[in-house]
C-alpha cells in the first residue's frame, strides 16, 4: 500500500480546506463614534467585573453593565439606551434597558435603596470579585491617598491640562499619554503624545476659575499644563489623544477611550497642585 499524504491545502481526508482572509476592522465615516467595539469593553479598577464603555451625547464616557436589565426593574432616572454606539438616558420604549455600572458595584456604597432586582445583580458581581480577588485575578486599586505623592513636588499622576479654551484632568502623567489609535497589526499605538520634533506645553500657574455651571472653590493659583498656546491642529491633537502619525489617518480607528475628564474644581480637589512640577526633557518647552 502506498501512503496517501494528504496536501498542505486538504484535511486529514482530503477534503480541501478553504481559508477566508481576514477583514480589518473600520469605521464608517458617518459614525459618531470613532472607537471600535472591541476597545469599549474594560474592568472596574474598584470590583473587577467587565464594564462596556460608551461615550454619551456630550462625548463624555459612561460605563454601563454589559448586560440589559428589565426596564421595571430599572429606575426612570438610571435608564440608558444605546443607538448608533452613543449612550442617551431614559428608555426608548422597549422592556430591557442598560444600567450605569456605578449602581451595581459591590465597592460602592448607594444612598438610596433599590429594587431587589437590583440588590440581586449587585450580590452576583459582589461573588464574581471575590471569586477574582481570590484566585488572583484582580487585585483591587490603592486608595488615592496610597496613590498620591505625599509631597507636592514631581509630575503629578492626574494633571491638569488646558487646550481648546478648556481644562482636563488626564488619567496619567503627561509623558505617558498614549496613542489610542489602531495600528495595522490591530494593536494599540505605542507611541507617545509626547512626540519630539513637535510643538509641548509649559507648566504654569493659572487662578483656579471654573467653567461656567461650576461650583467655585476659594481664589488661588494651580499647577497647568498649558496647551493653548500651540497651533490649533496641535490642540486637537492632544484631545483626540493621537499621535503626529495618526493624527492625520482619518480612516484608522481608536482602540481606546481618550482619557481626558472635564476638570471641575470642587469634584477634583484632590487633584490641584499649587507648585509648578519639577523640569523634564519631555514636558517642558526649551
């Protein structure tokens, strides 16, 4: 008998095998979001369970519960429904709704008490974080006071950033701000918003004045990182969070979320620094 050796392009049986190229994944371009659905999914740095993020009408993020909820059940003031990937409140006349993940996370503490749907959902994602903290798979985030230098000196790990008439409070040092752009191998950029050979900001003190429908802290000076002197196409850089090379691919998708959050200063106390920072090669204009 001979051996029948199947070819490279056949199964075991001989029954040929067809391959079916892989498509990129794309945006349209009369999406209002440009953020792929496979970087909208994430875990709470409190419980550890999977949240899906969403961007609101106002491109502010929400993180919702990944599954829906009944509407009755569910709050008229805690409903949120979903079109074209953008998070509107209230209900849009169906059973099922989605429910912001803040209401059923077992480490926050709610002033009001819910339904027993609710307290129920709350117990099963109070299980599943034990059951990850446990076998190791989460460890829950520091308090901030952990997470704060207790000196009021170096780079500050949330800063304040002016750009476009507006101040943000980034979620990490200026010089880790990354990429959220799609790479053509379907990865996050790498590359920093910190680009040289690029237009950088200069640390300043500027009066805590908040924007307006903000409550107002007592008159004094903070710590910025100011942007607004640089070209309008620099500004808008930064807030998209692109690097120079993507910056100008309109067609490439974001993986992430900008991590930017409009700075309030009552809500973000914590976070104002009254000294400049100490000079970086990166973060400082010569």
């Amino acid at each position: 008998m001979c051996p029948n050796t199947a070819s490279s392009g056949c199964h075991w049986d001989g029954s040929p095998r067809t391959t079916h190229p892989r498509r990129p994944l794309r945006v349209a371009a009369t999406s209002p979001s440009r953020l792929l659905r496979t970087g909208q999914s994430g875990r709470c740095r409190l419980c550890g369970n999977r949240i899906d993020w969403h961007q609101r009408s106002n491109r502010q993020p929400l993180a919702l519960h990944p599954s829906e909820l009944p509407t009755t059940a569910v709050p008229a003031s805690c409903r949120w429904h979903l079109s074209c990937g953008i998070a509107h409140p209230h209900g849009d006349g169906s059973a099922w709704c989605r429910i912001p993940h803040t209401l059923l996370c077992p480490h926050r503490t709610t002033a009001t008490p819910n339904s027993p749907h609710i307290e129920a959902a709350r117990r099963d994602l109070a299980v599943r974080s034990r059951r990850l903290i446990d076998t190791g798979a989460f460890t829950p985030a520091p308090p901030p006071s952990a997470r704060e230098p207790s000196a009021d000196r170096g780079s500050p790990t949330r800063p304040v950033v002016q750009l476009l008439l507006s101040r943000y409070l980034a979620d990490r040092p200026v010089e880790d701000i990354q990429c959220v752009a799609q790479t053509r191998h379907r990865h996050r950029c790498p590359q920093p918003m910190l680009a040289p050979h690029t237009p950088q900001g200069v640390w300043t003190l500027l009066p805590v004045s908040p924007q307006r429908g903000q409550l107002t802290l007592p008159t004094g000076m903070m710590a910025v990182y100011d942007l607004s002197r640089l070209p309008y196409g620099e500004q808008l850089r930064w807030r998209t969070q692109r690097c120079p090379a993507h910056a100008s691919a309109h067609g490439a998708a974001d993986l992430a979320l900008a991590g930017w959050e409009i700075f309030a200063p009552l809500l973000h106390a914590a976070h104002i620094r009254t000294c400049l920072t100490a000079p970086t090669n990166r973060g400082q204009e010569n």
